[in-house]
C-alpha cells in the first residue's frame, strides 16, 4: 500500500466509524419503544422476557385474583441430586 492509499484509509476511518454508529442508533431506537409492535394485539403474548420492550414485566390478565389465589398449587417439581 503506497503513502497516498494510507493516507486516504486514514482519512476515511472516522466516517466510516461514524456511519456505523450512526446506522446501529437508528437500527436500536425503535425497538425502545414502549408498546408490542403492532403486529402483537393479545396482551397473553409475552414476546420477549419482559413481556413489553420497555420491561414492564407485570401481565394484564385478570384469571387469578384475591378471590382465587389459594385455589393455586404445586404443579410439578423435580429433586436435584446434590454432591
């Protein structure tokens, strides 16, 4: 590679790092949105561990309530053998 190519790669590194960043903070920025996408209409559809891309964890349905919480049990477990 001769000085003028060096020179030229040298030149064009910041614009390309720029670029990249830029291009990942517009790739990033919508999937901070608070809301599912809108393909996603059921509230039961946990579509990422969180539920919602912000987090919110918590879950809209009403099936268990003060009136039927002692109504839950243990469905399965399972012993892990210990050394």
């Amino acid at each position: 590679m001769n000085d003028s190519n060096k020179a030229f790669v040298t030149r064009m590194r910041p614009s390309i790092l720029l670029i990249f960043v830029g291009s990942l903070v517009l790739t990033i920025g919508p999937c901070r949105s608070s809301s599912p996408s809108k393909g996603i209409s059921d509230a039961a559809d946990w579509i990422m561990y969180g539920r919602t891309y912000d987090e919110q964890r918590f879950s809209p349905l009403n099936h268990i309530n003060e009136q039927n919480v002692s109504e839950l049990g243990l469905v399965s477990s399972r012993d892990i053998p210990t050394s």
